[in-house]
C-alpha cells in the first residue's frame, strides 16, 4: 500500500482535532484517541513489518502502570511521570523483541503472548503490593501542569484533557509519517515483503525489526500512560491478553499496512462496544461476529478497501 499523502496526513490531524465536537460526549472521543494511538504503534510491527504479535497488552501496561507507580509513588510531575510510562514499555519491549525475534511465525506470536501474560501475572501476584493486585492501582494523582506561574488541571473536564492528549498523539502522528517516509520505513516494506530479498540487499532484517518492535512499543506505551492519567487508575486488564487482541481487531478492521487505518478502526471498535453495550452485557459476541465479516468480506479493512475503490476508479477515469 502506498504511504500517506501529506493532504491525507493534514485531515486525519483536522478530523482528531474536531472529533470530541461531533461525537455525543467527549470521552469515547478520548478512547478512540488513546486507543488509536495504541494501534498506531501496533500497526508497525501487523502492518508494515509483518509481525503477528499476541502480547502487545504488555506494553500498553507497562505504560500505564510505568506512569501510575511514578505518580504515586515518586511523586513526580506529570511529564516526567508520562515519559517514566513510556521508558518502562521500550526497556520492556528490547528484552522480549531480542528474545522473541529469533523465531519466526506462529512461533513468534506465541512467544510474544507468553511474554505478555508472563508481566501479567507479574502485576498480579509478585507485586501486587505495589500494583494493587486484581483491584489495579487507584487513586493515580495527576498533578497540575505550571504554565507562566499558572496552574492548569488537565483533568478539569474531559475536554481539557482530549486536547492534552491530542498534542502527544499530533506529535506521534508526525514521527509516525516521518518514519514512514524515510528510507528505514521502506525497509519495514520490504522485510514484509520478502525478508529474503532484503537480506540479500544487505540489511540487517533482525536488527530492523527489533528497531521497528521498539517504536511500536514507544507509541503504544505512551497511549498506557494516557490511559493512567485519564482514568487515575492503573488497571490490571491493561496487560491481559484480552487487550493485545483488541489491537490485533482495531487493526485489521480498518486496514493494516494503512496510516488512518488504525485510527479508524479504534473508532469502530469502540462505537459498536459502546452502543451494543447498553443492549446487552454479551457485546463481545456481536463485535465478533462482526469482525468476522470485515475478515470475510473486506480483509483490506474499512480504509484500506476504501483506498484500493479510489484507485481503481482514478485508473477507470
């Protein structure tokens, strides 16, 4: 698939920008942001490397419970609690990359998924003293950022913290199309491609894809630390595999190997969550029947079979 247009990059900003003003109440408007962010990162190691990764809960998690301990009970400020969030899900994720990256395949996958259950169970039970355990870490503490001798609540109101959230995910945003553009992001191409071939050109395809399972890990753990400072919590479905199945649905529902894709799909994902819900308490059924329809019927995902329509109409004109 081919990357982003620039005119593209600049609507999806715009669309995120105008998002909570459109949607019925802020806060599905600030999970789709969190949670699209989070499948962003993802979408570097399904879409554009061609990993299958089952245990990207860990470090969505570590983010959250990085930036939730920090908090607590460092007491540090808000940035740096933020950036301790995101430091512990790449530290996290250069230990599991360079061991699970030996393998290949299902092998990989599986190996990714027992890392992720494995800080699980580690939250839960080895140190759930300071975890919280089951009942997750509650009372997160968000501390005011100072601005010029003024003090500003970025929980003041749901509002106020989508656009304290929109900012990192603008930036992320950006170093994503940076990436993309570069000569590192058509090496992710063609690793997903053919591995073979990029070898023979010379590169180093292991030691790309353990860059590439770091970048993913640093997108991703910033989307955990948002979600600890949003809900004030640090919960322990975080980490569950539950979650890292969530990111494998966002992405191939609106399109892997696509830059809008994941935000979509995160949009979808969560819409059709929140309206079945208050139906019925079997939601999960009917979100997956309906993934298996996309599978079915438009595996390229909502953006990605929208992509391939305009180009075949572009060439029919």
């Amino acid at each position: 698939m081919s990357f982003l247009s620039t005119r593209s990059y600049l609507a999806l900003i715009l669309i995120l920008a105008v998002l909570p003003l459109i949607l019925p109440y802020e806060a599905i408007a600030t999970q789709i942001l969190i949670f699209g962010l989070y499948a962003m990162g993802y979408n570097i190691l399904l879409g554009y490397t061609g990993l299958l990764s089952f245990g990207h809960a860990a470090y969505f998690g570590l983010g959250t419970y990085g930036a939730g301990l920090s908090l607590v009970y460092l007491k540090v400020g808000l940035f740096t609690g933020l950036l301790i969030g995101v430091t512990a899900a790449v530290l996290g994720a250069m230990a599991v990359g360079y061991l699970c990256l030996k393998r290949r395949g299902i092998y990989f996958a599986m190996l990714t998924l027992a890392f992720g259950q494995l800080f699980y169970f580690l939250a839960l039970v080895v140190f759930d003293n300071y975890t919280g355990g089951d009942n997750g870490l509650r009372g997160v503490p968000v501390p005011p950022i100072s601005l010029g001798g003024l003090e500003f609540s970025v929980i003041k109101n749901p509002l106020s913290f989508y656009y304290f959230a929109f900012i990192f995910c603008a930036l992320s945003i950006l170093v994503m199309h940076r990436i993309l553009h570069s000569p590192f992001g058509a090496v992710l191409q063609s690793i997903r491609e053919n591995e073979k071939r990029s070898q023979s050109c010379g590169y180093n395809t292991n030691r790309v894809k353990w860059v590439a399972f770091l970048f993913s890990a640093f997108f991703s753990g910033l989307a955990g630390s948002l979600h600890a400072v949003y809900y004030q919590l640090a919960a322990l479905n975080t980490l569950y595999w539950t979650n890292s199945g969530a990111a494998v649905m966002m992405t191939l529902l609106g399109g892997m190997g696509t830059f809008i894709g994941p935000f979509v799909g995160a949009g979808v994902f969560l819409l059709i969550e929140d309206t079945i819900s208050v139906y019925t308490t079997s939601w999960q059924l009917f979100v997956g029947a309906i993934f298996m329809l996309f599978v079915l019927f438009f595996p390229s995902g909502i953006w990605g079979t929208l992509q391939e329509k305009i180009s075949s109409w572009r060439l029919r004109g």
